[in-house]
C-alpha cells in the first residue's frame, strides 16, 4: 500500500515508529489519500505560497529532504512531480506526525 510505503520513508528518515492511532495520523492519511486521487485525476494544485514553501523548506530542511523523498517515490510509481502547494502541505503534516505525543524513538 502507498500510505504504508510513504509512512516507512518518514519513520526511517527520522528513525521513529508513528502513532498510527493518533489524530495526525489520520489527518496525514487523509492528506495523502486526496492527494493520490488528485495525482489519479491529473488535477494539480495551484496558489501564491512559493514564499512560505521556501521559508518552511529552509527551516524544516530534513523534512523537506523527507518530502522529496516521497516525491520521487510517488514520480516513480505515477510519472508525476508534486507541486510546491503538495510539498508545503506534507511538510507540515510530517512535522505534525513527528512531534513528541505522536512518535516514538
């Protein structure tokens, strides 16, 4: 399963087991479960956020490391390239699965 395949891309690159029960958890899946009807439909998303991706992409650099990970591994199954709206989006979610009451070292 991609949800599956894409939470062991984030759990081995911050070495954590996440709280599949937690509410970020399921806020991530649904993210990541819109996304892959967006990718499935060819629909892509598009706004003015390029500023805030740049800001959280330098301040979150392992995350946004993280998130290109993800984004070559979705272009490898689908041949499509997440846009910067995409990766703002799921460096936030990720930020969220890795805090303290979520994950576990």
């Amino acid at each position: 399963m991609i949800i599956s395949e894409i939470t062991k891309l984030i759990e081995n690159k911050f070495d954590i087991s996440i709280n599949k029960d937690g509410a970020n958890y399921s806020r991530f899946v649904s993210h990541i479960q819109y996304l892959l009807k967006r990718i499935g439909s060819k629909e892509k998303i598009k706004s003015e956020n390029k500023e805030l991706y740049m800001t959280m992409k330098n301040s979150h650099p392992d995350t946004s490391d993280c998130v290109d990970s993800i984004s070559e591994y979705l272009f490898e199954l689908f041949k499509w390239r997440l846009s910067i709206e995409e990766k703002l989006y799921l460096i936030l979610h990720i930020n969220r699965l890795c805090s303290r009451e979520d994950c576990y070292q």
